[in-house]
C-alpha cells in the first residue's frame, strides 16, 4: 500500500488579487498586521477572494507507547484511556474550548491499550493495543504504519464530505513526547538533548533518564543516534548523520505512535482536499514533521496555532520558518491551542469579506 497523496501547489496567481483586496481596506497598509497574513493564506487555500470557514473539526488520535515501560513519563500509561473518556464526557479542557468556538470534536482510538466503549463522538480505528517497546523492538510494523496513516486519511476525508474546510488535529498518548522527540532527531539533525522535554511535568532526575532512555534507543537502531552539528539555511536547521539517515517512514515505524502515523495521513489528504489545517504543539507537529519530509507542500496549508512551552516545539516551529498565532506557554496536547487560535482566523476571514474598502466607505485612501 504505497503512499499516494496529490498535494496542489497553493494558485499564486491570486496572490496579487487578494493583496490588494486587504490593502484597500480602510486601515493603513500592514495595520492588521498577521491577521492579513493569515487572511491571504486561507484565501489562497481555497482558492477565493471570499474565503470563508465552514463546519470547523478537531481530531483527537489517542494510543498508547510501549516505551512507557522504561520510565519516560511522570503519569502511567492507564492515563490515556482515562483522558480518553474525560474528553468524550465534556470534562477535558479541548472539550471545553472546542464547545466555546462551536467546533466539532471527534476522539479517535488509534491504539489505545484499552477496550473503550462506544460513544457518538469516538471513533473506532485501533490498530492494535499501543505500540512495542522501541529499546527493544520497533515500536510498529511498516504494515500497521502505512495502515494508520492511510486510517487517518479516511478520517479527513469523511470530514470534507460533511462540507468541513478548516481541521485540525490533538493527541493523546502518555509517551508521546519521546516519540516526538525521536523523530524531531533523526528527521531535523537537531540534537537529541534540543527535542527532548519535560513532557507531563518531568523533573530534572526524571528528564535526565528521559534522555538516557531516549538515546540508548538511538544507539540501538542502526546508530541514528550519531549526529554532526546542524547548520540553520534558509529553509530551517539542517543535520547530517554519520551514519545513514533513516527514510520518514523508517523512522515513523522504528519510533512513533499510531496515532502519530494516523496524523500524518490526516495532513495530508487535509492538504490534498484544501483544507485549511491548524497545528497544534509539540506530538502534533512532529506528525507534520513527518508528512513534510514526504509532502513538503503539505506546509502551504497549515496554520500554526501556538509555540508550546516545550523546547522542542520552538526549535521545530524555526526549522518550519513558521511563526505561530499564540504564544501561551501551553504544554497540554489535545489541539488545545488549536480551539483556542480558532477566532483569529475566523476575524482574519470577516475582515477579508466584510471589513469596508476605502471606495466602499468614502475614505480617502492618501
């Protein structure tokens, strides 16, 4: 089942149309400073000089690690399912700001080490109870990976053909921060000690083992862990490995998540369809991470919600050339900044179409 994505490129031939449309507004030229920005972004998203967002949905994949076992996270991994469960009874604070913003939310059980029961807004897509171990073996199969990614393709375009245009896409998956950090590594060269975090609130003893974990299964697959100084270009940071660089899909299998993998397929059908697609943090956008590697155009159409309070998050964001919306110091997951960032891009849109051009109100433009 080999990967099949038709990303367009973004009509650049609009770029000039909706330029103008923004700066004959009545405010001085650049005054809405990122929101005029983001306006052209959506507007060249879908390919409109009245762009307008329709049927908002959030994702949530949730699965479990088997890296958990060594010690990487401060919570147990019986806390997914539990988190799980609070999200489809309202109490999580995604479920909370997605009902604030009239956002559809949706939780997909991507591998939860759990029997969940049925729920009207969970989805059933396991591919299998958490993922292994990765000190001891890859964490999936290439299989279940091009599975779960394929799985997460489905699940957008089910959500364009209810007539949605604008997703994004939580996590939940005690452990996932390790796996982020993994693929941060070996797919940016950054070093592994710039993306690995605190997770669920680590202190230094436990972030210490974090890493000591985190670099032990490095050195146990094919030596990825060996890596020069990377070098910052135009394009973001650049890393070469001493020995030879895993393949996106290679990495994704060896140490990622299912629903890290189901991300990635959702990025980019989100991007084949041309829909505008908000990032959240950290798990999130090393699923981007991923998809870019593949698809570098899948880029076009993201907005980036928030810069997460994990350090990894930051250095990713640069390595994207990407300046978020939010800067909270959030750490939560779950697509929470992504509910949260919502309204500037509804603004950005009214502005767009209903804001007066300086003809319209009788202003004098000089």
């Amino acid at each position: 089942m080999p990967l099949d994505f038709a990303i367009s490129p973004l009509p650049r031939d609009l770029t000039t149309d909706l330029q103008t449309k923004i700066d004959q507004k009545t405010k001085p030229l650049g005054a809405l400073g990122q929101l005029e920005t983001l306006a052209l972004q959506i507007g060249l998203c879908q390919n409109s000089l009245t762009p307008h967002l329709t049927k908002p949905s959030i994702l949530i994949f949730a699965g479990d690690h088997g890296v958990v076992a060594a010690g990487v996270s401060a919570y147990p991994q019986s806390v997914t399912a539990q988190m799980v469960a609070n999200f489809l009874a309202g109490g999580a604070a995604i479920s909370v700001f997605a009902k604030q913003h009239a956002i559809n939310l949706l939780v997909v059980d991507a591998g939860v080490n759990a029997d969940l029961a049925s729920h009207p807004q969970l989805i059933n897509a396991k591919i299998a109870k958490g993922t292994q171990n990765f000190l001891t073996q890859a964490a999936m199969n290439s299989a279940d990976c091009l599975q779960a990614i394929q799985t997460g393709a489905d699940l957008v375009t089910q959500q364009h053909a209810t007539g949605c245009n604008c997703i994004g896409f939580g996590e939940m998956g005690i452990g996932n921060t390790s796996s982020a950090a993994l693929l941060m590594h070996t797919l940016t060269g950054l070093p592994l000690a710039q993306c690995v975090g605190r997770g669920t609130g680590l202190d230094d003893e436990q972030l210490a083992h974090k890493v000591a974990v985190l670099q032990q299964a490095l050195q146990q697959n094919v030596g990825w862990g060996e890596l020069c100084e990377p070098q910052q270009t135009s394009h973001g940071f650049v890393g070469v490995l001493t020995s030879p660089q895993p393949t996106p899909l290679q990495a994704l299998t060896t140490f990622g998540g299912f629903e890290i993998a189901m991300m990635v397929g959702a990025y980019l059908q989100a991007a084949e369809h041309g829909m505008v697609i908000m990032v959240d943090g950290f798990i999130a956008s090393s699923a981007l991470l991923v998809a870019s590697c593949l698809y570098p155009q899948v880029l076009d159409y993201c907005v980036f919600s928030h810069v997460s309070d994990e350090q990894g998050h930051q250095a990713l964001l640069k390595h994207f050339n990407a300046t978020a919306l939010l800067n909270l110091n959030l750490r939560l997951g779950e697509g929470s900044g992504i509910a949260l960032a919502y309204p500037l891009l509804q603004s950005a849109v009214l502005f767009l179409n209903e804001m007066a051009s300086f003809a319209e109100a009788g202003v004098d433009s000089k």
